[in-house]
C-alpha cells in the first residue's frame, strides 16, 4: 500500500487556464469647448449648463455628448497617463464546487498538527458543507 504524504501542499494544475478580463482604457483631456456645443450634445438648455456646468461630470449617457469629447481628444491635450481600470475578472475554466472543496481538504489535511485561524474556520466551513450535503467527502 502506497502512502500518502498529506503535508505537502496541493500540486498545481498541469494546464494553464486563462482568465478573461474587462476593462476600460481612461485617458485624461482638458479642452474649452463652446457652451453650446456641450449643451446641444448634452440635451441641455445653454441657461441650464451655465448655473451648473457640473451636471455633466459622470458617466457620459448619450452618443452625441461621447462624439463631441472623441472629437475633441488628442496627443496635445492629454493631461495625465491613461488610466487602466480592471472590471471583472474570472477563470475561464471555472472550479466547480466539488473541485474547490477537495482543494480546500487537502489544504486542510497539509496543515494537521497545527491550529491555525484560517485552517480551523476553513475546516468548519467544509464540515458544514459536508453536513449540509453539499459535498460528497
């Protein structure tokens, strides 16, 4: 019979799994534009911008306000770096639940002998999960 060595930590999956991202791209443009550019583009009254020209901050919700600013951009007027924001991200090979409880068992098991936080509330959430008849183990 074969033994197992239970302290040593899980092994790695052989196969690289991707991760899809999403994100946007912000660069950073200051330019005057007429006051009534903006408000047409804005489907906003001239009188209306000019008592508070801060309506307009904020997601910009139109496509003739995006192409006014898109007009307007350019290499000269770019005041900062381009800012990258990351809006989701996920394996593109997900873990099933099965999958992820094993893991979790196994980091479990390589800690025996020692009582950790993490490793005695990791191991209530799986005898839960047990108990609950989530998980088969």
């Amino acid at each position: 019979m074969a033994s197992t060595d239970s302290s040593a930590p899980p092994a790695e999956p052989a196969t690289a799994a991707e991760v899809l991202l999403t994100w946007s791209v912000t660069e950073t443009y200051t330019r005057p534009i007429a006051l009534a550019e903006v408000a047409i583009a804005a489907g906003r009254s001239v009188q209306e911008l000019r008592v508070d020209p801060a309506s307009v901050l904020g997601g910009v919700a139109g496509q003739r306000l995006a192409e006014l600013l898109a007009e307007r951009q350019d290499e000269a007027v770019n005041v900062e770096e381009p800012e990258v924001e990351v809006t989701d991200a996920y394996l593109s090979d997900q873990p099933t639940l099965d999958d992820l409880i094993r893991t979790a068992w196994q980091h479990v098991g390589a800690e025996a002998g020692q009582r950790t936080g993490a490793g005695q509330a990791l191991a209530a959430l799986l005898a839960g999960l047990r108990r609950e008849g989530i998980t088969h183990r």
